[in-house]
C-alpha cells in the first residue's frame, strides 16, 4: 500500500511503479540519505519538535540499517519507490511511530537535493585527487624531458621547434584550470538545502544552520523555491568534467598518433596497450581511443540533463529525478578514465631520437633562419619571402637548412654568414625562444615551478 493511500481509492498500476521509481539508481544515495536524516532528526530533538528520546531511537536505528545496507543485508523494493521512502519505510518497520516522524518538516524535495549535494561533494574531491595525480605525472614527464627537441605542429603540419617538456606543461596549464574549476564548482555547491520544506519552507521552528553545520555544509541555501528546484549545480558539475574530458581526449589523439609507425614518438607499456586478434603485429593504443570515445558519453550527460532542466517552471517537478542517472554516469566515467589515464602516461617510453628526427625534417627552423636575417637588420616581411624561395632550393635539392652551403645561402642574401649555421640549430631555436610561456629551458622551469607549487599547495 502507498503513503498516499489516504488519498487515493486504487493502488497504482505495476507498469506506473516500474516506471516512476528511481530506487534502481538512487539507492547509491543511501549513506548521504541516512546522514541528513541523522543530523535533522537530532536537529528536531534539539528544537523540541519531537521528543528526544524518538531522535535517540531513530539516529540509533538509521545507525543500525546504514550497517546492513554497508553489509548487503538490506533489500531495496521497487514499491518503496526511492531511497528516501525505502529507508524512512524500514525505520518505521523497526521501530513504528518515532519512526514515522522523522519527515516532519520536511520533503522529498528537499531531501533528494539535500542527498545529491552531499554526495557530489565528496565524488568531486575524489575526481579532484585523480586530476592532482595526473597533474603530478605531467610535470615528471615534463622534468624529464626538459632537453628532448620535438616539431611542435599547426594545422598537424611541423611549424616550430619545441621540447617534450613544453609540450606537456600545455597539457599541465589545461589540467590545472580543470582542478580549479572544480574547486569553485565545490564552493558554490557547499549550501544546504533542507528546511526549503516541498517548496516554501515549513512552518516548524527548525533550524536550517544547525544542520547544515552538522552535515560539512559552508551555508545554507537563501531561498526555498529555489533550494528545491536548483539543479546548477549538477550542471556545472557536467560542465566541468566535459571540458576537463575535451581535454583529455586531445591529449589522447596525440598519444594516439605518437604511438603510430609514422611518428613512434611514444610506446606504450604492454599494460596499457592492446593487441589484435588477427594481426600479430599490433600493438593498439585502446585506452587512449576509449579516453576519447567516452568523452561523447560525458558531453551527452550534460545536454541531456541541460535539456531535462530547460523551461521547467518552479519548483520541483518530476522531471528532475532525470539528474542523477546524467550525473552519476559521467562521474563514473570520470573516476575510470583518470587514473588508467594516469598510469598510461606515467609508465609510457619516450623516444627522444625519433621526436629529434621528425624535428630535423620539415624546415622548422625557418622561421628562425628568417629572424638571423631580421636581426641583421633586414624587416621581417623581406626576410620571410627570402626564406620561403631558400626553402623551396632546398627541397628541390634535397638539402636542409643545417646542410645548406654557404654559397648558396649568400645567392639569396649577403647578409647571411657562418653564424646561420648556429642560428638554425634546433637547440638554439628552442634556447632563444626564452620568453615566458616558451620553450627555452629557463622559461619551462618557471613553468614547472608554477604549477609544482600549485599541487604542493593542494597535497600538505
Ligand atoms: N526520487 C525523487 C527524485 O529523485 C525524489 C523527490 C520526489 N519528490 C516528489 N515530490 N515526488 O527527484
């Protein structure tokens, strides 16, 4: 029989049950459910709105479920609907009447947003230490590679000369912006919603504060309509880990081509490579390319429930309980993906000789042969239309700039000398790029010293 049986004349149809229970996928709310009913239940003693002695026995007996369920010696009903009706339903079971009056003052409406908060709090540290590692990694790999010369490309095209370490304090700086996203996301979500009631409040001399203290939370929400109806904070949630899994998934389609015969740039280790059931030869890059499919899957969570949430009139509407299946699937996917992720990288083989040789072929260096001459007083423009004729000898004379001779190199100008050869060496080309924000071995130092800074700051 239902709740609302009072109200009803006939039970409601099977089909009707299977389709508006969410107890399948809430259930995993279980212990922020339990821990919200704890701290309102001693909050309704407190305020003498039930007796003391019925917050004792239903804080002790949600202590007691909380327990089986930890143990797997609950059974979840589809008939209970939710999880805040299943346990609300077994503590009546356990212990009748005081039982029945832990949802004075308050709803489901405010409980469910009470239950996702407190959960989303915790599973967004967690991603936020699998972020903190990853970060970690990059810098070792970076540290490590401080002298490893490689093209850096536009267009997939070889443009610029640049270092391994470099390149990875890119993907430092994104990964950084991700842990600190969210952070805010963290803070701006830190807000109890219990005591907003089914939609106004309630009428009770409760207190909001002292619950909210009691369950970590920084504040409480400022109005009640808005406490139930609030999904934001879900979304920015989605938000940030889709940017966060765009970022992994660039990441992921380099090592993808790194691995490949035409770059060999990286191997990866056998733990974290696949083979082919046909081909003998193979050794496939599966997790990288899973990393980048299941951002697909992370994306869609957020339109689905942006959508969910579009034009829904205040305040909370059934609808809503399309949030936490959206959610709770791109969290998962976050917390699978980061650490073999992670663990990819760390264990991966950098081959240096194959990154300096895609280096040496392609004339990356050009733009630095342009410079010597711009240096030598001639203006830029000029000197760029001379380098694309020098390029374009040297390809039909199958020459690089290093090899060029002299000669040749005064045909096209007399300003060139001895010096050219020194100015288009790969090591000077990365040593002059110095600025901040460069290559140069000075400016990825700062760059490492920055964000190591940034993580010691976070792991004391
Ligand atoms: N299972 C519901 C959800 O996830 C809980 C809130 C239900 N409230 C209601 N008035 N039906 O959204």
């Amino acid at each position: 029989m239902k709740l609302w049986s009072g109200r009803f004349e006939s039970d409601t149809d099977a089909l009707v049950d299977a389709l508006n229970a969410s107890i399948t996928f809430d259930k995993r709310l279980y212990k922020e459910d339990i821990a919200g009913s704890m701290a309102h239940a001693r909050m309704l003693g407190d305020r003498g709105i039930i007796g003391k002695d019925d917050a004792d026995r239903i804080i002790a007996v949600l202590e007691e479920i909380r327990a089986d369920i930890d143990a797997g010696n609950f059974e979840f009903k589809l008939a209970d609907e939710d999880i805040h009706m299943s346990i609300e339903a077994e503590l009546t079971r356990r212990i009748g009447d005081a039982g029945k009056r832990l949802h004075t003052a308050r709803s489901r409406n405010d409980q469910v947003a009470l239950d996702f908060r407190l959960h989303l709090k915790n599973e967004i540290k967690e991603m936020i230490g699998m972020e903190l590692d990853l970060l970690s990694v990059l810098c070792d790999i970076a540290e490590k590679n401080t002298g490893t010369i490689l093209p850096a490309y536009t267009h997939l095209q070889r443009a610029q000369p640049t270092t391994f370490a470099h390149y990875m304090m890119a993907y430092a700086n994104m990964l950084r912006r991700d842990v600190t996203r969210l952070e805010d996301c963290l803070a701006r979500m830190d807000e109890s919603p219990l005591g907003s009631g089914a939609l106004t409040g309630t009428t009770y001399p409760i207190d909001r504060r002292q619950v909210a203290e009691a369950l970590g939370f920084a504040r409480i929400t400022e109005n009640s309509l808005d406490g139930v109806s609030d999904r934001d904070y879900a979304i920015e949630l989605l938000a940030d880990l889709s940017i966060l899994m765009m970022h992994l998934s660039r990441l992921a389609e380099e090592v993808i081509l790194w691995c490949s015969w035409e770059f060999k740039f990286v191997e990866l280790s056998d733990a974290y490579a696949t083979g082919s059931s046909i081909m003998p030869q193979k050794k496939n890059p599966d997790i990288a390319e899973l990393v980048r499919g299941k951002t697909g899957r992370v994306y869609g969570s957020l339109m689905g429930l942006l959508t969910v949430m579009k034009a829904l009139p205040l305040a909370y509407n059934k609808d809503m309980q399309e949030d936490k299946e959206q959610v709770f699937d791109a969290v998962d996917t976050v917390k699978k993906v980061l650490p073999v992720f992670t663990a990819m990288l760390a264990t991966m083989t950098v081959k240096p000789e194959n990154m300096r040789r895609a280096a040496s072929e392609g004339f990356i260096n050009a733009t630095d042969c342009a410079d010597y001459l711009v240096k030598k007083g001639l203006p830029f423009r000029d000197a760029y239309t001379i380098l694309g004729k020098l390029v374009r000898r040297c390809m039909e004379t199958g020459r690089t700039l290093e090899t060029l001779p002299l000669d040749e190199y005064k045909s096209f100008s007399p300003l060139f000398d001895d010096d050219v050869y020194g100015a288009v060496k790969l090591e000077t080309c990365v040593e002059l790029r110095n600025v901040p924000g460069g290559p140069s071995s000075t400016s990825v130092a700062a760059q490492l010293d920055s964000v190591r800074a940034f993580l010691r700051e976070r792991l004391k």
